[in-house]
C-alpha cells in the first residue's frame, strides 16, 4: 500500500498524509526524505530544500532531464534530483508507506500506488496557514496569499523538471479532494476505506 | 442533501449517481429532467436532449446569457436552459436528492451541495461503453473513443452555456473522482461516508 500526495500550500495535505499514515499504520515520509538526501550526499538540508520549494532550480525540463540520464553526475542540483529518485524508489520497494510531496507520484509512475491531489481555495488555505503558523511568524493575509501562491508555483516547477506530467492536472491523480472549509479529521475514516479498497482490487 | 455529480461520457458517473442515491435514499435526477422540461414546454424530448447532448446549441455563453435575464423568453432553445434553471432548482429546494450532468453544480452554486466530477482515461472509458452498449449498437474502439470524446466536448459546451465556470476543472468540484480501472461498486461505501461526513459538518 503506498499513497502518494501532492497538494497545494495550506490545504492541510500534510495533515492529511500524516492522518492516514496513523491510521493505517503506514511509514510517513515528508522531511525525512530530504535528510536522508543530505546524509547521503553530503549537502545540507536547507540547500536541499531550497532546490525543491523555493524554487532556486534554474533548469528547465529538457536540460535537466538529459543530466539526469548521464553520469557521473557533476552539478549538485542534478545530484540531488538524482538521490531523491533513488531514495523514493527505494522506500516505495519495501512498500506500505505515505509520501508527501518531492513528485513521488511522478517518480513512481506505473507503480501500483494510489495518487491524492489535496486543493483548496485561497480563503480556506489562508486560514489554515495562520492557524499553523509558528508563534514569531505574522505575516498579514495579503502576505500568506503571496507566499501561498509562491509555494504552489515552486512546486509546480519542481514537479515539472521531474516529471512530462502537469502538477495538480486531475487526470494525473486518482483523486482529487478540495479542503476548502471542510474538518480534516472528519474525512480520514471515509478516505482510509477508498484506499483500503484500492488495495483490495489487485 | 443535495449531490450534483459531472462526468465524462463512459465515467461510470451515472453508475455511481444511481448507486449513491439508492444507499442514501435520495431522489434520482438525470433524464427526469429532460422530461419535465418536455412536460412543461410541450417540446419534445429529443429535442431537447439534442440541446444539451448534441451540441446543436449555437449560441455563445454571452449571447445566451443576455437573454436568459430577458423576458418573455421567444426563443426555444433559450426557453429549454430557462425552464431547466427553474426545474432544477425547485428539485433542489425540496433537498435529499441526487442530480446527474444538466450542468447542476453551476446552476446551484451557493446553495449547500456537494459536488463531485467523474473522470476516467480513455480506454477505461472506452471499455465501460462497450459493456454498457445495446445490443444493435456495434462501434469499434475507434468509433467509441470519438464519441466519448464528443459527447464529454458538448457537456463541456453546454456547461459554459450556463456558466462562467470551466467544466471539469477541479477548483469547481468538491471531489473529483478517477474512476479508471476501478470497479464503481467498491468505491460506493466510502464515497457515501465522505458525503455523510459533508452534509454532519453544517
């Protein structure tokens, strides 16, 4: 069993991803890809992050991928494109496991997984980045829209070098669920037996 | 509860509309409406299927919109899209009911529905239609795949009609639903608690 999920910034696809992984007693990858990025090139986690979500990755789609398909690899962005594929390959090999986010859905394209796409409407993710916002961050609604907006675009980017398939484009998901104004707890037990099912067909 | 449901031909949306209606309860609308409008016209229904289905409307969405605000209505097909508004929003202020394609969604938006978009890839479609096909009717995969590609243009069409929003694109549905390669059976139980979840919340 393996859920992959893309969403949008503030649209509670985290909470959602970490919801199901308890509830199914899954592995719950996020973050903990891009440390195990870092241990095993060397680079730091924040340069890491950074080529993925804020959108320092100056390739475009085509250059990167004829790097990706040569070695030895020489450019650190291209190496850690290249790890990451590695890495998600090697945690979806040994199955029952949640990844959110880093084009997991692209990178294991063909792979027996179920694809959420998790959206919402500005308003509702507006609202749900300040309710998760740190104590000593206060940015003001117009500032989260901004920041939300440009989250979202990185991914998009990040997802585009990675993948031929357009980021948040319904038909590359195998469902897609708007957040906007809707309680996430309430829809992990309805969402867990969708993806039982799934399962269950193969 | 009021569940508008859009779909691509050969989706199995009306499948899972029937289904939904029948574990819920709910009241059935798809066709029904075609032969209120006839009732209430005196037009006959081919007609005005042909209007919706067919892709014989001609008029752009602006033009059409200027005179769906103009009365006495002259003209008949503009009669047709008047009278369904009417229709189906006296269905829906009667509550509990099920409402397939006839643009709904759009023709309700404000009111408390949820809305869900069936989509599927084209050889799903093209085998659920094949299953699905009279006796007398023998397309090839070729024949089928224009079709379905037709038939999912002129909803596409008839929806901008009535409209400003895009129809199919996600933003406008509260869940959308890839139905390829899965058996719309399995899926009915969780989709009925998501929906039952939706409507508790208010």
């Amino acid at each position: 069993m393996i859920i992959t999920i893309s969403r949008e910034f503030g649209s509670g696809g985290r909470e959602i991803g970490k919801r199901l992984a308890d509830e199914l007693g899954l592995a719950y990858y996020d973050g903990e890809i891009i440390t195990l990025i870092a241990k095993e090139t060397g680079m730091s986690e924040e340069y890491i992050q950074n080529i993925s979500e804020k959108g320092v990755y100056p390739y475009t789609y085509q250059f990167a991928k004829s790097f990706l398909n040569s070695s030895p690899v020489q450019n650190s962005q291209i190496q850690v494109l290249v790890k990451q594929n590695e890495i998600i390959k090697k945690i979806a090999s040994k199955g029952n496991c949640v990844i959110v986010g880093r084009a997991a859905n692209a990178i294991l394209k063909g792979e027996d997984t179920i694809d959420l796409f998790i959206y919402a409407d500005m308003k509702s993710k507006v609202a749900r980045c300040k309710q998760k916002a740190d104590e000593n961050e206060n940015l003001s609604d117009k500032e989260l829209e901004k920041k939300i907006v440009e989250v979202s675009k990185n991914r998009e980017k990040f997802h585009n070098v990675v993948s031929n398939e357009q980021w948040g484009k319904k038909e590359n998901y195998d469902l897609c669920i708007n957040t906007s104004g809707v309680d996430i707890k309430s829809i992990i037990t309805p969402l867990r037996m969708y993806i039982e099912n799934w399962f269950r067909r193969n």
